[in-house]
C-alpha cells in the first residue's frame, strides 16, 4: 500500500460502473468526431458526434473532472485524424517522427480551453447558460489558437464538411468558424431533445425545430448558389505539374538540371494541351535560385518562359543577403564568416514571359517545428537545439501578402496575333491554405483564383493529403474563388467556386493535369467581413471570463 492510498477515496462498484459507462460515451463522441472529417465521407456524424461528450460534462462540478475527460475524448480524435503527422515512412526523419508523436499528445490540451469556459460559466455565471455558449467557446478557441506561435488549426470542427457541398455554400456568408458553431449549436439541440426525451419524457418541439432549421436552412441556400452561381470573369488554362519527387532526397541530390528538364518536360506537354500559365509546386527545386549561383538554371527558366510566351508559378526557396550588417533585418541570419547576414523564405515566385522582374512571395504561415521553432525570436537557442535533417526548420516570415500578376496571351477573335491579359493570382504555400482569414486577405486584394503550392509526399498516402486537399474546399466556398494545386507527389487539382473537385491526380503518380479555371473578381460578405465572427465569439468568452473572476471573488469576500 502507498502512502497516498489512506487519503483516496474508495469508488464503489456503482461509481466504477458509471465511469466505464462514461469513458464509452467519451470514446463514442471522440470516434464520431474523428470519422467525420476527411477522407472518411461521413461529415453528416459531426452535427450528432458531440451528444454523449455532453452527457457526460453536464453531469461533471469540477474542473479537473471535466477537463479530463476532454482531454480524453479529444485525444481519440486526434488520433483517428492525426494519426500520419510524424510521417510515418521507412526514410522519415527521426525529428519528423517525435514531432509528430508529440502533437499527438498536446494538441488535445488546448481543446481545455472551450471546456474550461464552459465550467467557469456553469459555477459562476448560469448553470443552464453554459451548455449555450459552448459552441462559441469552441470557436474562441479555434480562432485563438491560429493566432500563437504553436498553431496549428488543422481540425478546425467546420473542415469536417468538405463533402457535403449544398451545406458549406453558407460559408461564403459565416466562413468555417460559422460552420463550426452551427455544428456544436446542432448537437446542443439534440442533446436537449433527447435529455427532456429520456429524462422528463416530454418531446421538446423547440429544440427539435431549430435543429431542424441549422440543417435545412443551410441546405435551401447551398442549393440556390449552386444553381444560381456563375464567374464572373471567364476562364483561363492552367497546367499542374506533379514531379513526385522523393522529398527526403531531393534537398540532398545534385542533378540539379535533370530536375529542370523534367519540369520542362512535363511543362511542354500542358502547353501543347492549351496551357496558359503553369504551376509548378512547393521548392520545386531545392536551390535559392535568384541569390546568385545559378544564373544559368534560372535563365534556362525565363529562356523557357520567353520561348513558349506562358508564365511560370513555382515554389523555390528565395535568400537575400546582406553584405553591410547594419542593413540587414532585424531576423536575418548569420553565415559562418560572420560577416554577412541573410534571410531565407519558402517562397513563391512568378516567372512572366519576356521579363527580367520576377514577383516574389515568402510563406507568412510556417508551420510550427517544421519550418519554424516556436518562441525562437524570444529564445534564439532553440533554433540550434531543434532542427529538421533536410534543412527547412529555419525559414524567415514572409513580410507582406502578394498577388501575383501573371501576362496571358489571349488570341482575340477577327484580329491578326493576340492581346495580352492579366491573371490575379493567390499564391499559398502549403499548410497556408488551411488559414481562413489569412486566405480571405489575398482575395479581397483583387485575387481571381487561388494557388496552393504544396508538397504532402512526407506523410505517405495518408490521411494527411486527403486533408490538406479537403481544407481547400471550404475555402473555395468561403470566397467564391477557384482553388488550383499543385503538388509535388499529389494531390493536384481544381476545385471549383462552389468547392467541387473537378479534376484531380492520384497521389504519387509523376505527370500534369490540364484545368479550366473559372475565374471570379467578386466579394463574398465572407471575403469583406472574415472576422466577424471570431472576433465576435472571443468578446462573448472574455465577457464571460471577467463575469467569472468578479463573482468568484465576490463568492469569497462573502464568505
């Protein structure tokens, strides 16, 4: 016997049945949940998924009770969704590997948060008000959490909704943090149905009523829009081009010009096929192409774009350096002369026919610990104590949001040549896309269409692809926009303004594929109001929270 075991208190074979009974409606909520979302087609689950977690926590007074059984249920969900981050292949970096398994374990402690307002509004505000306000507890959370240096707001809940296509139209008003408090408000009704069901048999015609409009009503407009909807601005031919090139090799193989004539290879082939721009996808060569070195593999590039009069979108890693250390950023790097200093971004770059100017843009998104150290600007050590083997764990932030403006030759009817046109592009590099708001700012600078260059071949064929492809769906929806990828072993592909995969590639298959893009110049209220909501939910939970704090005190100058 421990010397703790006098101070425990013993549970009864009742008490011991009630918690087996327990943790099964918490697994049964985590497992709904987490085959909810991509690629699993069973969206329709998430608007019940969240009942048996209610059951429970609305039985549960203490904080660390209620916490921990969150914990518990948003750890299955995790692991059903999340199950692929560390890459789990048989030539993985071992850092990729830890990273991924940690993740695992922390990434359900921030869903304490909502849990946590819901306890202090249940002990301190209004027991009956709680449960009400959850779903905008859950969606402080979600927005909170995209904004810290630990972000990762993968699993945002209304990403779940990918596949139902009439229902996700409404986002281009109330974008994915509405579709995620739609999700929690539906469980909400149904979890009061069936309780004054089961517990006070009576049939609770209200809360049957407003669930019945949460799913409807948003069914009626998605089917209006996706009848009624059409872009506004034509169309334009875009080749993809998917290399399928092995990610963990590539930053250490040399053949450097093999890698170009491949490219062009499959480039020429979109082109015969009526290509009007092309993209190719993230650092698709792994070389800082304009820093000087290689000046002749970028001159074979604008050679290509001059001969074949078609523009080429490429991610490639981009450095610039400073000589005169007193000219250099505040985050530029050393070289180990100590002399020079220099910044190194994940970019995007557009090549246009018949110029020497090349648009540049640098990922402002890094993911945490793969491209970014959480906290290194505040701690600088730890950017030598956690680094990725294949080299990307230290990219600069991007500085400012960038529409790239691509030239179209477009042959003109009864007229001798052609006439040029201008494409705006969004330029997102990978993990970027899953960022709504951050999405919305490209589009309402003028963006036509959405660019995603990615690479997803570390995970595998995954879950993890299928994902990342999915998310772009909802931002389709949300901006009424395009969304074109390119990825480097898949997937690549066009979804449509109505977040309708039109074409799409297998994932670790070499080749291109030729889209017609719809494009489209006009704002969703989404698009000119994305922070709405967020902002808006976030008021209501620190209202909530300040209400907390001044009863709780009020509670113990009273006693």
């Amino acid at each position: 016997m421990s010397c703790f075991d006098k101070y425990r208190i013993p549970k009864t074979p009742e008490r011991r049945k009630e918690i087996r009974k327990e943790l099964l409606l918490g697994l049964l909520s985590g497992v709904m949940v987490g085959l909810s979302y991509p690629p699993i087609p069973l969206p329709y689950l998430v608007f019940v998924a969240f009942v048996p977690y209610f059951i429970v926590i609305q039985k549960r007074e203490g904080l660390a009770e209620i916490n921990r059984f969150t914990y518990f249920t948003a750890f299955i969900f995790n692991l059903i969704t999340l199950y692929w981050v560390g890459g789990w292949l048989p030539n993985s970096d071992t850092f990729l590997m830890i990273a991924g398994t940690t993740l695992l374990f922390f990434n359900p402690i921030v869903f304490l948060i909502p849990s946590t307002l819901y306890y202090l509004t249940k002990k301190y505000v209004n027991k009956n008000l709680a449960l009400f306000l959850f779903p905008l507890f859950w969606v402080s959370f979600e927005f909170v959490y995209s904004l810290t240096d630990f972000k990762f707001p993968w699993l945002t809940l209304g990403n779940s909704l990918s596949y139902f296509t009439s229902y996700i139209q409404i986002a281009d008003i109330i974008g994915v943090y509405g579709l995620s408090i739609l999700i929690l408000f539906a469980n909400v009704f149904v979890y009061q149905f069936k309780n004054d069901l089961f517990s006070n048999k009576v049939i609770n015609k209200t809360a049957l009523a407003i669930f019945a409009v949460i799913i409807i009503a948003p069914i009626i407009y998605g089917n209006y829009k996706i009848v009624s909807f059409s872009p506004q601005d034509g169309n334009v031919k875009i080749g993809l081009i998917q290399p399928n090139i092995d990610p963990n090799e590539k930053w250490s193989d040399g053949n450097l010009n093999e890698k170009i004539d491949s490219y062009f290879s499959l480039s020429l082939k979109a082109i015969n096929e009526g290509s009007e721009i092309i993209i190719w996808p993230e650092t698709a060569l792994p070389v800082y192409l304009l820093a000087g070195g290689y000046s002749n593999e970028a001159n074979r590039i604008h050679k290509f774009v001059d001969t074949t009069n078609v523009a080429i979108l490429t991610g490639m890693p981009d450095a610039t350096y400073y000589y005169n250390v007193a000219e250099a950023p505040k985050d530029a790097k050393p070289l180990s002369d100590g002399e020079t200093m220099y910044t190194s971004y994940n970019s995007i770059l557009l090549f246009n026919p018949n110029s020497r100017d090349v648009q540049k843009y640098g990922k402002i998104k890094l993911v945490p610990f793969g491209e970014k150290v959480p906290l290194v600007d505040e701690l600088p050590f730890l950017g030598d104590w956690i680094k990725w083997n294949v080299g990307i764990s230290g990219w600069n932030t991007g500085r400012d949001t960038t529409v790239f403006k691509a030239n179209v030759k477009v042959k003109a009817e009864a007229k001798i040549g052609a006439e040029e046109k201008i494409i705006k592009i969004a330029g997102l590099v990978c993990i970027e896309s899953i960022y709504p708001i951050f999405t919305s700012i490209f589009v309402k600078k003028g963006a036509e269409l959405i660019a995603v260059v990615t690479n997803d071949s570390w995970y595998g064929d995954t879950s993890g692809p299928y994902q990342h492809k999915e998310i772009s769906v909802i931002r389709a929806a949300e901006n009424k926009r395009s969304v074109v990828r390119a990825a480097n072993g898949g997937i690549s592909c066009l979804i449509d303004p109505l977040g309708r995969t039109i074409s799409e590639t297998a994932m670790f298959t070499r080749g291109y594929l030729v889209v017609d893009v719809p494009l489209n110049s006009k704002l969703t209220f989404y698009t000119k109001h994305p922070w709405l909501i967020p902002i808006g939910a976030s008021g209501i939970s620190i209202v909530i929270v300040l209400l907390s704090v001044v009863r709780r005190i009020k509670r113990k100058d009273n006693d």
